[in-house]
C-alpha cells in the first residue's frame, strides 16, 4: 500500500477533521443499526414470516455475511479504500431505503423479498468491516487511540440506546393505532438516513492509503491457513465448540421474538425493554469477565459461561411475567458476555504464533456462520412441526406456548456440546497479548443468535506492532 507524503501541519490539519468527521459518523452508523439490525426479526413478524422464514432470516444473512467478509480483501485490492467503503456504505443505505418501502407496499411475498435484502445488507457491512477498521488503525495516533475510542464508545452507546427507546416507542403507537407498517416504514427510513449522513462523512474522512496493494491469492491462502491450523487438536476442539453452540442457540435464537410478540402479546416497547436488559447488561460486565480471565485463564471463563448458556432457554418455562423476563435476558447478558470475550481471546491465543490473526478469526466467523444457518434451518423445521409434537404428547401446558418446545431442544443440545468440550478443553500457552483497553461498542446487531454483536479494537503497545500480534 501506498502513503501519501504530507507535511507535519497539513498532516495536523486533516487528521483533526478527520477524527472529528469520524465521531460524527459513529452516531449517524449507529442510528443505522439501532434501527435497523435490532427489529429485523420483529419485521419479519409483522410481515407474517412462517416459522422456517424465521430461520431464513436468522440464518441466510449470517453465511452471506461470512462469506462477503472473506472476499473483501479481494474485493477491495480493485479500488481506493475510502471508495470501496463510502461506495458499500452507499449500498447498503439503498437497501435500508428499500426495506422501508417494502413495508410502506406490502407486495406479495415481501417475506422473500425482505430475506434478499438483509442478505445484502450483511454483506455490505461485512465487506466495509475489516478495511473499516483497519482505516481507523492507520490514522488514529496511538497516543490517542485510548481516548478516541472511549469517546466514540460513548457516542455510540447514547445514540444507538437512544435511538432503539424511539423506534419502541413509534412502533407501540402505531400498533395502537392499527398501522404497524407505517411505524417499520419510518424506522428503516431514519437508518437508510442515518447511512446516507454516515457515508457522506465518510468521504470527508482522509484516507492516507491510496489504494490497497492487490493480493490475487488471499482467498485461497486463508483457506490453506485453515486447513493447517485444523490438523492442531486444540484449534480444531475449539473450532468445533464455538461453531456448534452457535448452531445449538441459533435452533431457538429466531423465536424468542416470536414467543414475546406472538404468544405473550408484549407491546414493541416491551420487547426493546427486553432487548435493552441484555444490551445494558453485556457492556457493562465486559470489564468484569475481562479481569477475571486475566486472572483465572479463559479456559475457566468459557468453562463457566458455556455452562450457564444451556439454562437460559429452560429459563423461559418458569413464567411469562414481563419483569422475569428482563431478569433472564440480564442473566443471558451476564453469560454471552463473557463467552464472547473468552473466546475471542482463546482464538488469539492457540493461533500459530506470528501469525495474521484477523485472517483466523474471519474463517472462524465463516465457520460460525455456516452453523448457524444449519442451525436456524433445523429450528425452522421444529418451530413448524411444534404444535402437532405438543398435542401428540399431550402437553397441555404447553397447548399455548409450543414454541416452548424448540427452547427445551435448544437447551438439551447446548449442553451436549458442553459437556462434550469441558473434558476436551486446555489452558493454552499465554502469548503475549493485547490488553483489551477499550471496546468500540455499537449496538451493532442486537442479533438474534447471542444478543449484542461487539465491534471492538484491541490497543496495543508500540513494541508489540512490531511483533504482529495484533
């Protein structure tokens, strides 16, 4: 790649705008997804998905995703990086707009029709991620990094919460007043806008890499990567783990928002309650696992964690009230927060050392996608057939609820792979690794697989750039 030559004050001068430009960005993306990701599954809902089209739009995005992720890299080698960015962001707002003329039409099959669109709306924002991210590594000064991105963690925390409190609030109005597709057709036009403002400053932002060198051979070499690092028993009981309880949850994930709003009647500003309990509740004991895997190992932490995740969908049996249910997603907050972490840190550590770390955690995102679309596909398949097992069994108290069934399977098979990994799981060497000292926080995706879908960026110390392991 290629850096412009600039001089020390002009080079002054367009890093302030851009950084300024940047945190101004950061609220206008994360009204986008505050809009958008976290009622994709309610919209589905209004449209009148069936049961397997719930697992469509669980599952189908999220291989798309996957895979728009691996070619980004080649992708992007054939253009200006800012272009590739602002030109996918651009991309994406038209199909935010889209989807809210969809609801304002209604035309046959819009279930069809909104599956396609959030395909490629995952695929745009799997394409932007890791040249995104890799733009905010070349200009954010490391004597900075740490107060720039507390700053725009808080932007985005405010804006996005903000933002999913009124799009609760439009949709109960609306649903009052008998005109649902009127509240989802102003929802997903404020983020179509939202990603309009955030794509027009993003090209305001300055780019010092004119162009990213062109890697002809990048998607076959990750694949290479993989399959070396697969002969490795510990990488490979890892791989395995992680894609299979994401398979396990991804069977009910899609259906808790059919439970809340179809069975339980709950109005939408009660369903972001429910969603904002395990938002709030992740984000702020990040910090807590975080010290505590530093401290015990995040083999212990996964231990843990993937032991409490088979319970939170028996949970949902106990009672239907309202204020339960905020106290199960808190509790699944407390969980999911600390197995994301725990993994995500076990994956840098059992990594072959040296090596390029974002290249094995976009094939472990791959592989995860991948599970979770069988997943979701199975689940679609019993969430269809549930009513008929619960009447075969005569499980009258469930006669109302038999959705209840697909948390029970959920449940039953999460364990399974627990119990399958615990005696299979080992404490790796400790590389020296980056300090998690900030998290880049959207309210990216309250997605219905784990909750909330981190961005984050590890910090590290100028004497360990230069061993490549960040």
């Amino acid at each position: 790649m290629q850096l412009n030559t600039v001089s020390k004050p002009k080079r002054r001068a367009w890093l302030r705008n851009t950084l300024k430009s940047s945190q101004k960005e950061a609220v206008a993306s994360s009204t986008m997804t505050a809009t958008s990701d976290n009622f994709f599954n309610a919209y589905a809902i209004s449209l009148g998905a069936s049961m397997a089209q719930m697992g469509l739009v669980t599952g189908l995005p999220q291989l798309f995703g996957a895979a728009a992720q691996l070619l980004s890299v080649w992708l992007a080698s054939h253009f200006k990086r800012r272009t590739f960015i602002v030109t996918c962001a651009l991309v994406q707002a038209c199909i935010v707009a889209a989807i809210a003329a969809l609801a304002t039409l209604t035309p046959d099959h819009a279930v069809y029709y909104f599956i396609a669109f959030a395909v490629c709306y995952h695929g745009c924002l799997n394409l932007i991620q890791p040249h995104w991210r890799a733009w905010m590594g070349t200009i954010v000064p490391k004597r900075r990094r740490g107060a720039f991105f507390a700053s725009r963690t808080r932007l985005t925390m405010i804006s996005s919460l903000s933002m999913f409190f009124i799009g609760g609030g439009i949709l109960s109005l609306t649903d009052s007043l008998a005109m649902t597709w009127l509240g989802f057709t102003l929802l997903f036009s404020i983020a179509a806008m939202g990603r309009f403002i955030s794509a027009f400053l993003l090209l305001k932002m300055h780019d010092p890499v004119q162009k990213i060198e062109a890697e002809t051979a990048v998607f076959f070499n990750t694949f290479a990567n993989f399959k070396s690092a697969w002969k490795d028993q510990t990488f490979r009981h890892y791989s395995l783990f992680v894609g299979l309880m994401q398979a396990m949850v991804a069977i009910s994930a899609p259906f808790f928002a059919v439970y809340m709003l179809e069975d339980l009647k709950l109005s939408y500003f009660e369903f972001v309650m429910t969603s904002v309990a395990s938002i709030l509740t992740q984000f702020l004991t990040l910090k807590f696992w975080g010290r505590y895997s530093d401290q015990f190992g995040n083999r212990l932490v996964m231990i843990i964690t993937s032991s409490l995740i088979p319970t939170l969908p028996m949970m949902w049996l106990v009672s239907a009230d309202f204020y339960y249910i905020l106290l199960i997603q808190a509790f699944s907050g407390f969980a999911w927060s600390g197995f994301t972490l725990s993994t995500a840190n076990y994956l840098y550590d059992i990594r072959p050392f040296r090596s390029d770390f974002a290249t094995y955690a976009a094939l472990q995102a791959a592989l995860g996608a991948a599970m979770v679309f069988v997943g979701a596909m199975v689940g679609g398949q019993i969430a269809s057939h549930a009513p008929e097992v619960v009447s075969y069994f005569a499980i009258s108290s469930w006669q109302a609820h038999p959705l209840l069934l697909v948390f029970v399977v959920s449940s039953i098979l999460r364990a399974m792979v627990t119990l399958w990994f615990i005696p299979r799981s080992v404490e790796p060497n400790i590389r020296p690794r980056p300090k998690l000292l900030n998290v880049m926080f959207r309210v990216a995706r309250f997605n219905a697989i784990s909750g909330v879908s981190f961005d984050w960026l590890t910090i590290i110390k100028k004497r360990e750039d230069k061993s490549n392991d960040g």
